[in-house]
C-alpha cells in the first residue's frame, strides 16, 4: 500500500495496523538541535487515547510513545525519528462476524476492490487508530515550532455535535479542556452529554465539526498556486479518517456574503505592529499564504460506521444480507480528532515554515 507519506521538507510516514502488534510514525527532516522526549510528545497521545470517558471506544490503549531513533542526548539529531506505540488490547474476535461483510458507510468494501486484501480485525490500516501515530508526529512538530518559533500556539475544539452547535456568545477557552467534548462552550457541554448518552446506549453514533486555529503563525508562510498553506492544510485535515469537508475561514460561508462584508480591511497597527485587520474572514490566509492573523480551520466528521443498528449489505461473494457491528466504538468520533486536527496543523505549519526558510529565508516585503 502506497502514500503512507505527508509533508514536503517535515516528512511524516504512518504504519502499522489497528490489530497488529504495533504502529507509529517515521518522522524525517525534523531540524537538529530541538530538545525532545517522550514525554511532551505523551501529553498529545493522552489527549487522543482511547476509554478515558464512557462517550468513547472502551478500548484501553495506554497509547504510550517509544522514540526509537532521532535523538541523543535530549536533542533531536537531524536523522529520521523512529516513534513507535504498542497495541495491547486489541479483540479480534470482536470483527469475527463480519469478516465477510461490509459495513456501509466504512472503507471496507472499497479497500477489498482496489487490494483484493481486507483486514477485517478493526479495518486495519483503515481504522482511527492509525491517527495515533499522526498525534506521535504532531508532537514532534510541536517542539519543533516551539524551538522556532516560541509565541505560537495550536488548539482545537468541538463547534458542533451532529446538529447541536456552540453558541460562540458563550465560547470560553478555559472550558475546552473541562469536558470530555474539548467544546468551549459549558452549556453545550451538557446539554451534548445528554444527547450523546442517548445515542450510545441505542448503540448508533453521530457527526461533529472541529475547529483548529493557529495563533502567532507569522505572515509570508505558504506559497502561491500549487503550495498553497490552505490547500495543505484542507488535504491534511481531509486525510484525517471519516472527514467529509473541510472549510479555511468563512469557508462556504463566505458565499453568502457581499465583497463589503467579506472583505477583512486593513490599517497600520498605532502601536508600530504592522499590518493589523478589521475582521478574518479569510482564516488568516491570503493567495495561499498566511497573513499572520489566526489560521482558522474547520472539518466535519462523518458517523462512526460501526454501529448495532441491523444494516442491509453484501458480502465478499455478492450475497445480500445484514450486518450489525460489535465490539467497541465511538459513538462520535469526533471527540477523538480534536488532538488529531491539532497534530496535522502543527505538521503542516512547521513544513511550510522549513520551507519558506530554505527558500525565502526572512520575509522580504516590509511594511511600515
């Protein structure tokens, strides 16, 4: 299987399967110099992790990160950095029944027809677990930013929970890390809980949004018509399992608007700041590159296809028949790909920004 790869100067590899002994990340073009171990990486991982709250998988994973290569003596070496993070409570036997059906709605049946291949136990490279090596790398690239760039910063967040949204009047940042939900928005964070329980417990599952903004993320990152920041970050978040659509700023939105209204206006910050702008409707990007405004993205996630819900389908030999899934999983997966969007953002961020130094080196266009 192909295209395992992301990044241009910041290369990141996955593998591994959801069943198999092991999976992780191959992380190659980190700069050397970067102070790194496991732990920092550990606190994204724990983030992600399955089983810390009844409204996810009760898979126990303790999802725990070993760098393998890359790093002596504390620092990153400029060597590809080998992260490796062992399954140990996989139940194959949970998939056994439906190892000849397809689920509707999941990658089973299209993996079958391009590799004549399925592992069924999870869907194997298919499955969200697979995410937890990208949260591996997205800690990496973390410390990375950190060394280059100090005053950035990368969060994430829950927007909507299939069609319960946040009322931003209420959006309280200190809130996200209070509720098993990452929502900035407390009210919602109950009234989600009450919702999501009743899902759960008839076995069925739901969609989500996800928000992720970086902040300090200097202008003059990114580059016109084929490298553009926006366009990596939309297939970065798009590659994330189960994301259906992507959307930088307004996003489609924006199509709503008038050019009065969609236009983010500009002035020269009084204090000597630079550039400073009325409105960010743009999502902090500009003909694919940043303005140094927050890059604001968002995702929806699809249901988890896993469900106990009988649905009609086929099997491999082309029998019709019915399939009800099993074994655990996320009522709403989108709890889980807060840490994942937060990990592809750093990716990118830092990728684009090795770039624009090999190239450009400092910005160029000064204002003021």
């Amino acid at each position: 299987m192909s295209f395992n790869t992301f990044g241009r100067l910041f290369r990141v590899t996955t593998w591994g399967e959801s069943h198999g002994p092991a999976l992780g990340a191959t992380v190659d073009g980190c700069p050397p110099g970067v102070p790194l171990a496991a732990e920092p990486i550990q606190v994204w991982l724990d983030k992600r992790k399955p089983g810390q709250s009844r409204y996810t998988t009760q898979r126990r994973e303790a999802d725990e990160v070993e760098i393998l290569s890359g790093v002596f003596e504390g620092v990153t070496t400029g060597t590809p950095i080998q992260l490796m993070i062992r399954n140990t409570d996989q139940r194959s036997k949970d998939y056994s029944e439906i190892k000849d059906k397809f689920r509707p709605g999941h990658a089973d049946i299209t993996y079958w027809q391009k590799y004549g291949i399925r592992d069924y136990r999870g869907g194997g490279r298919s499955s969200a677990r697979e995410t937890a090596a990208r949260v591996a790398a997205g800690g990496v690239a973390r410390e990375a930013i950190r060394a280059l760039l100090p005053g950035a910063r990368i969060d994430a967040y829950m927007v909507q929970m299939g069609p319960h949204g946040i009322d931003r009047a209420r959006f309280d940042s200190e809130e996200i890390g209070r509720n098993p939900f990452w929502v900035p928005d407390a009210t919602a964070a109950v009234e989600w809980a009450g919702y999501l329980d009743g899902l759960r417990k008839s076995g069925s599952s739901v969609g989500a949004v996800i928000e992720v903004v970086a902040r300090g993320v200097p202008a003059g990152i990114g580059a016109p018509v084929y490298a553009k920041l926006d366009t990596d970050l939309a297939a970065a978040m798009m590659s994330i399992n189960a994301v259906k659509g992507v959307e930088i700023g307004e996003g489609m939105a924006a199509a709503a608007l008038t050019g009065e209204a969609n236009a983010d206006e500009i002035a020269m910050d009084p204090k000597g700041g630079g550039p400073v702008y009325s409105s960010n409707h743009a999502g902090g990007i500009l003909g694919g590159i940043s303005t140094g405004q927050d890059i604001v993205v968002r995702f929806a996630v699809k249901p988890t296809s896993s469900i106990l819900t009988p649905r009609r389908t086929i099997t491999k030999t082309g029998e019709e028949t019915e399939i009800v899934t099993k074994g655990r999983h996320d009522p709403c997966v989108g709890i889980r790909a807060v840490p994942v969007a937060e990990a592809m953002m750093a990716c990118v961020i830092l990728d684009h920004m090795l770039l624009h130094r090999g190239q450009v080196g400092e910005s160029r266009g000064r204002i003021g």
